[in-house]
C-alpha cells in the first residue's frame, strides 16, 4: 500500500510562482516513475509532467519551459516548480504513481492551485 500527500497548492495571481510537492509512503519498492496531473473544473483529468526513474523528464506542451518537475528518490518525494503561472493553469493538481505489469497506480488527493488575471 502506497499513499501519495501534495501539498503546495494555494492562489496566485497570474504571472506569479509556485512549487508543489508530493510526499510518497508506504511499500515503495526500486524508484518508481512518477508523474503530476491536473484537472479544471467540469474538465478531464490531464497529465502536466512526468519524471521517471531514470531522471529522463516529460511535459504536456502547455506547460513546456514555465514548468519544471524534479525529484528526491532519498525522501521519496517529487516536485512541480511552476513559474509564468497562467489562469489557464488552475485546477487540482494530482500526483500519480503509475500502474504497471508489477503493480497497481497510486493517486494522491490533489491541491488546488488557483491563478488569478
């Protein structure tokens, strides 16, 4: 069992700076691939970034060079600086282990992130 904390979240107003965290615990086995997601209200859920465990890096064209996501495999935590924030960038931003052949995904309970014009 694997649980997955963000905190970070809060309002900013556009233009404006923000980092996120997501804490993992429990049965963590190797260095997983881990991954943000983000989810506008009355919208669908949308990958943003995703770090694997070799540190290669992944980002939704919408948020490529104004984000940047890192990790720290000691604390078992990942990051999301987000800079240049944009009102197009608010929703509840999720953390997300990814399913595989060997085991089940893990969602955090997300943070919201509001950007104000």
């Amino acid at each position: 069992q694997v649980q997955l904390v963000e905190s970070g979240g809060g309002l900013v107003r556009a233009g404006e700076s923000l980092r996120l965290s997501c804490e993992a615990s429990g049965s963590i086995f190797g260095i997983p691939d881990m991954a943000w997601y983000r989810q506008a209200q009355g919208k669908q859920r949308d990958f943003v970034a995703m770090i694997y465990s070799t540190g290669n890096k992944n980002y939704a064209d919408s948020v490529k060079g104004r984000f940047t996501i890192s990790r720290d495999n000691a604390k078992n935590a990942i990051y999301l600086q987000m800079s240049s924030l944009k009102p197009e960038d608010t929703g509840v931003y999720y953390c997300n282990i990814p399913g595989s052949w060997s085991r089940v995904g893990y969602w955090g309970q997300g943070t919201q992130v509001t950007v104000s014009s």
